[in-house]
C-alpha cells in the first residue's frame, strides 16, 4: 500500500519535508481488530508535535489520527467507521474504570504508538472504532474525530454556564469547532477569539464572534474562561490577564514548543493567578468524548471548514500548519 511514513524527528525548519511518500506493507488485522480501507485523514498539530520531536513516536510510523474509513473483515465489514487518537487504554485501572480513560498510563496513541491514517489501510482494535453517523461526508466526519472531541471535553472543562464569556486562544481546526459548540449550547454566551492572524480573526467574526483581536488586545470584558490551542506559552499568560475572579484557562495542547518557555517567567502571580484563577491542561480524549460529540455535531448541524489535500501532499499541508495558514482543518484524501 501507499504511506506517508516518519523516520526520524528533527524541527521543519532543518527538514522541511518530514514524511516520506513509499510502499509499505499492508496491515493484517488480528484478533479483536478491524482492518480499515482509509478514505480520509484530517491533519493536526499533533502530528507538528511528533515530528519535530516535542513528543516522542515510534519509529518509522505512519502518522494520522483523524481517520475516516470502510472495514474491510469480519462481521462489521462495509460499515464506514472512523479512528481518533485514542487507540487503546487497558479497561482496568482506576482512571478507565472512573470513566478517564484518557488518563490511562497504558494509553495508546493511534499515529503515535502504532501506525495511523496516512495510509491506504490501517488495523485498529474494533473497540476503539466509531460509527460515523450518514449525514456527514468523509471529509466532514475526519476533523470532529480530533479537533472537534478534543474542543468538546475543552468546552466540559472550561466549566462554564449559558451567558458567561468565553475567549478563545488561538482560531484553527479545534477552536472554530468550540465557537459553533458554544453558540448551540450557550446561546447567551459571547465569545471572545484572539489570534496572531487576521484573516483567522475574520474568519471567527463570519462564523459569529462577539469580538477578535490579538492577544495582547483587550476585548474590553471578564472573561469566565478561555479555551487556548496555540502551541507558544504567550498566550496562556495573557489570557489570565483577562479573566474573570474563579475564572479557568484550559490550555488544549499535548505539548508547548520549548524555545517559548522563558515567557512563563513574564507571570505575575498579583495581577494573573490572584483571586482564585487556574490553569487546567486537557490530556487527549474518551471514546465517550468522541461518541458524544459526533451525536452533538449531527444534531446542532455542526460541520468543520475544511481544506483537501492529497496524500503525498501532506508535507505541504503539514507547512501550512507551522506557518499558521489555517483556516478551519486540513484533510488528506487518500
């Protein structure tokens, strides 16, 4: 089969082409997995994570874990099912049997821990699949099974009730998810989007924003929350500026680029930590997560904005990524 494959991790700016386009054998489903035929694969920041090393795969891999597909065996075949990054926990221990599965320390990454999307065919364990309802297209369905349940359980945890403020750091694949959750489920809610990027702000005010500016800007109001995707530090400090006392910044990122870590310095506990602010960190996802949010999105008519690329193009779309040319999610039809 055709793969995009890693083979070793260095920054984009030393290799501006990570991914490999090759031959490479074709999976064999074992006991309890399915084999998938993929018809699509969003691309992710994750993947930036993974190549440039700020977290370590294993290697060679081929990457992807927003994957939309057809099973091939067994009694499920033909059924058209997608893959999120959790690709397995062990079911046993207290987080899986409290419900936080996510937190499992045997948690499997799909794309990460073993091989994911970028390919014509993957294997997962049939368990970790989910049913992608009909009323989404396979280019529709891939940026929910990532983006979108990643922005769901952000938008649990930012904790906050119908009519409060909601900032959002940051406007790509998973925050223009959260805007259009957040005016389905908070209607009374104004949401506040800052990003480096003006046609992202644009963007976020078409799609209904209260206001969109930069993030040193001030939106002029508390904010109860803010929901932060970017992969730099600066704008997890400055957006403590701008909550509200008890107010919660959830940072909605697997890792942070390490050059950037002297800005943490720039906190000040008075002004940004005081009257009870937080910090919470969201550490992947459920099946639940992803279950719950593709009933969601069906019901409130959620769909992402999307761009297609080609699978051999992926180093291209991986590019637009770094250079924060984004505008919705990206997804490699295979």
């Amino acid at each position: 089969m055709k793969a995009m494959l890693l083979h070793e991790t260095a920054p984009l700016s030393q290799n501006p082409n990570p991914l490999s386009f090759e031959d490479w054998p074709e999976p064999k489903a074992g006991p309890g997995e399915v084999l998938i035929r993929v018809t699509v694969c969003g691309v992710c920041h994750t993947e930036l994570d993974e190549i440039e090393g700020r977290m370590k795969p294993r290697l060679p891999i081929v990457p992807g874990h927003q994957v939309v597909g057809v099973i091939e065996n067994g009694e499920r075949k033909g059924q058209r099912v997608g893959a999120a990054w959790i690709a397995s926990a062990c079911g046993k221990c207290a987080q899986c049997l409290s419900g936080n599965e996510n937190l499992c320390a045997d948690f499997k990454a799909t794309g990460r821990d073993m091989d994911g999307g970028y390919a014509e065919y993957m294997k997962v364990r049939a368990d970790f699949v989910h049913p992608i309802p009909e009323s989404f297209s396979d280019s529709e369905a891939a940026p929910l099974l990532c983006a979108g349940a990643i922005g769901y359980r952000s938008l649990r945890l930012a904790n906050i009730q119908d009519g409060q403020s909601l900032g959002l750091a940051g406007f790509g694949g998973s925050n223009h998810l959260v805007l259009k959750m957040a005016k389905h489920k908070y209607p009374n809610t104004k949401v506040f989007v800052f990003s480096r990027n003006i046609e992202e702000r644009e963007f976020a005010l078409s799609l209904g924003a209260a206001w969109a500016g930069a993030i040193d800007q001030n939106p002029l109001a508390e904010l109860n929350a803010v929901i932060d995707t970017t992969p730099v530090w600066g704008p997890v400090v400055e957006a403590l500026k701008h909550l509200s006392p008890g107010g919660r910044v959830v940072v909605n990122a697997i890792r942070k680029e390490e050059a950037d870590k002297e800005v943490l310095m720039r906190l000040d506990y008075p002004s940004q930590l005081w009257m009870e602010k937080e910090i919470k960190s969201v550490a992947n996802v459920t099946r639940r997560d992803v279950r719950e949010f593709l009933q969601l999105a069906e019901q409130a008519g959620i769909r992402p904005e999307f761009q297609e690329f080609e699978l051999k193009d992926a180093n291209r779309a991986l590019a637009e990524i770094k250079q924060g040319k984004i505008r919705g999610s990206k997804v490699l039809k295979i």
